[in-house]
C-alpha cells in the first residue's frame, strides 16, 4: 500500500536540543517522518548523510489506539527514549512506548526525533515555524550536512590531536628509560629497544600500501599514501567503485579529479544519501548503482581503475570514500600499474585479466562512448579493459562480487 492512502497518525520531527531543552529548527540533521497506521520503519535510508551506526531497518513502529507508538529496535546499536523528564535505554529487540512530545535518540546522544500526534501536529507546527521567524531564516539541507561533517572533522582532529599527544608522551617516556639503563651499562640492549619504536625500515612491496593516518607521528607513517598520491597525473578516465561517497569530501580530498573528463562512479549509496550524491556530483559524472542477485545486501566493492596515456592504474583498497575512513582509520591497498597491449598482443590475455572482466561484467554499468587521445572512440564496457597487459600482475585473483548484511 502506498503512503498516499495510508491515514497519517502523527510525524516524528527532527532537532537539536538547546539550552532550554526546546527545539532548535535551524540544525536540522534528518527529514521529518511521517507514521502511518499499521507498521512503519525508520532506518538510515531517512538520514541526510550516511551514518553506517543506524541499521537499514533500525526501528520498527507501530501506531496505537491512543495516539501512541509501540517501538521495537530492530538495530543492533541502541536507542534512547526521553520521556516525562526520563532517558531510558532501549537495547536491539527490546520494546518501548512513545507518547506524544516524546523524543527518541536513534544514537544515544545523536539524531533526536520529537514524536507528535497528529491531534497536536498542527499546534506544533505553529510554534516550530514562530520558532525559525524569531531566529531567522532556516538553513537548507545543504548546510545542515555541512555543519554535520564540520562537526564530524573537528572531532576527528581532536581525537588525532590525542593520539599525537600521547605517542609523544610514550615516546619521551620510553626514551627516558632507555637513557637511564644504557647510563647503567646496558647500552647495547638499549639501542635494540630505541630501534623499535623508530622510524620503520620500508620493507614493504611496492604494490601494498597502508593509508596515512592524521595525525600520529611520522615514523608510523613511514610508506603510507593520502588519495591524492593515489589519483595522480592525467587521468582520462576513471572507475570509482565503493558503496559510500561523501562527494563534497572526494572533491575537495582529490580536487584533480575535477579535471578528469570522464568518471564512473559505482556505489552502493540509497535514500536521501543518493539523493545528496547525484546534487554534489560534476556534471560529467555517472551514477551507476549495480544490480544484486539476491534482494538485500549492497554494492560494497572499493577499487578504482585510473586510464592513463601510458595505461591503467588498478586499484583495490579497504576504505570507503569518506574524510574518516582515509584519514583516521588503519586501511590499507594494493596497487600495480599496467601499459596498453601491443597491437599484436590483442588477442593474449591471463587470469587476472579474465577475472577483471567478469566482474565488471556482473556490475552492468550503461555503456557509454568517450574519445581517449590514444585510443580514439571506444565503447566503456567491461571488454574495453582487455586493452591493457596485465602479464606482470602480482596478485591472481579479485574478491567478492557483493556484500550482504543488515
């Protein structure tokens, strides 16, 4: 049954807690969510910006003959109810009432959802609009998320900032007891313990590289690449697979892939997430979201192919294209570039190569026609990457075509 004919009981409405518990309309971090009678499920297909704590299906609700939902946390992470002036914790599978006026926490402390039934919905939304007249215009959706990742970034750079800090603190600690024993005799042991936790040798093959992590001293960061070491030089055209992207976060990360004149971008994003990503993206930028085999899971595949005039640049990597995961996570990828084929090797091709292919057959991307200065006009389809020679690849085999999991 479509929402449209369904009869509306109440909306849960979005806000920040100010200073005097009221709402606060000019940061809002969801949409409102209508209820409707009969079941309703609020989940992360509801939020602004992907936020991977909120399940899919994360709540189940139920509306009531009084005017009240019953709750049921289908999540794995908890929820909090504020009611009559008391925070109760609702873990996975457990049950709850919500009255009107009552605020539910879909993370404890974060996205604050104000239930109101639709015999008071109209008074409430009176106040709310008197609320935003007296504060002034209400931010768009837009700057809400910005605020969010703002936020978000501050709080990473603090955590970095700690983590710094208390490297530096070891560190001195550790040398302080390292000069006292070798003033007691015990010098060549010490120097032994002083290589430990100095810079590291780069012994690691050039294929293999861990991301750069903010920051933490730079001898744990020997060898480690940011993206911007990843995408480099001229790209004429580029696959990005993964299943999430910040766009605004890609963009300003990597600002060189704004001169690329041709990039496919697969993903796994859904909701208002997808709806964000197709309004930030470049103009020249195609969406393709794969098809699954089976009816959940997501895409969920993280490697990039990089065409370049000298060949291909394979990529596969362990994180998501968020500011997070490539800069305060420990993530890691391998990487290997590979020249175009002869003209007389057209016709060779190697496991790698076949198993490549497969799988970007199985994403089933719309085909699409571009103009390569060494390569002139090509069909971008699976078969286009047999045009490289992948004879001194170091790795046999690409993983998983997809992800399933609530």
């Amino acid at each position: 049954m479509s929402s449209s004919s369904r009869v509306r009981v109440g909306t849960l409405v979005p806000f920040v807690e100010g200073k005097s518990g009221s709402p606060n309309a000019s940061s809002l971090p969801m949409p409102s969510i209508p209820i409707f009678k009969g079941s309703n499920v609020v989940g992360r297909s509801n939020l602004v910006a992907v936020d991977k704590r909120v399940s899919r299906k994360h709540l189940s609700l139920r509306a009531l003959p009084d005017g009240s939902l019953e709750v049921v946390v289908e999540g794995t992470n908890p929820i909090v109810v504020q009611s009559e002036g008391q925070r109760r914790k609702v873990c996975a599978q457990q049950r709850a009432k919500i009255m009107h006026d009552d605020v539910v926490e879909l993370i404890p402390g974060e996205y604050f959802m104000k239930y109101v039934n639709m015999s008071d919905e109209r008074k409430s939304s009176t106040s709310v609009e008197s609320h935003d007249l007296k504060k002034g215009k209400r931010h768009s959706e837009e700057d809400s998320v910005a605020a969010k990742r703002n936020r978000q970034v501050m709080e990473d750079e603090a955590l970095a900032r700690t983590l710094q800090e208390s490297f530096a603190e070891e560190s001195t600690s550790v040398t302080e007891v390292l000069s006292s024993l070798d003033s007691a005799g015990s010098s060549e042991r010490n120097k032994e313990r002083t290589h430990s936790v100095g810079p590291l040798k780069d012994t690691l093959p050039l294929t293999f590289r861990l991301m750069r992590v903010q920051g933490l001293p730079s001898w744990t960061n020997t060898s480690t690449v940011t993206i911007q070491d990843v995408i480099q030089g001229e790209v004429l055209l580029a696959v990005l697979s993964n299943y999430m992207v910040d766009m605004d976060w890609l963009l300003t990360a990597c600002p060189s892939l704004r001169k690329v004149p041709h990039v496919l971008v697969l993903h796994g994003e859904d909701g208002a997430s997808l709806e964000r990503l197709k309004k930030t993206k470049p103009a020249n930028w195609i969406l393709h979201k794969p098809p699954l085999p089976i009816s959940f899971g997501t895409h969920h595949s993280k490697a990039m192919l990089l065409v370049y005039p000298q060949g291909i640049r394979v990529v596969v990597h362990t994180a998501n294209l968020i500011h997070v995961d490539w800069n305060n996570k420990s993530q890691g990828l391998w990487t290997q570039d590979f020249p175009w084929k002869e003209a007389n090797d057209m016709s060779t091709n190697i496991g790698f190569e076949n198993d490549l292919v497969d799988y970007l057959r199985a994403l089933k991307w719309p085909e699409f026609r571009v103009n390569l200065p060494v390569a002139g006009d090509v069909n971008i389809n699976a078969a286009f990457f047999r045009k490289f020679d992948y004879s001194s690849s170091t790795i046999l085999r690409l993983g998983t075509l997809y992800h399933s999991g609530s």
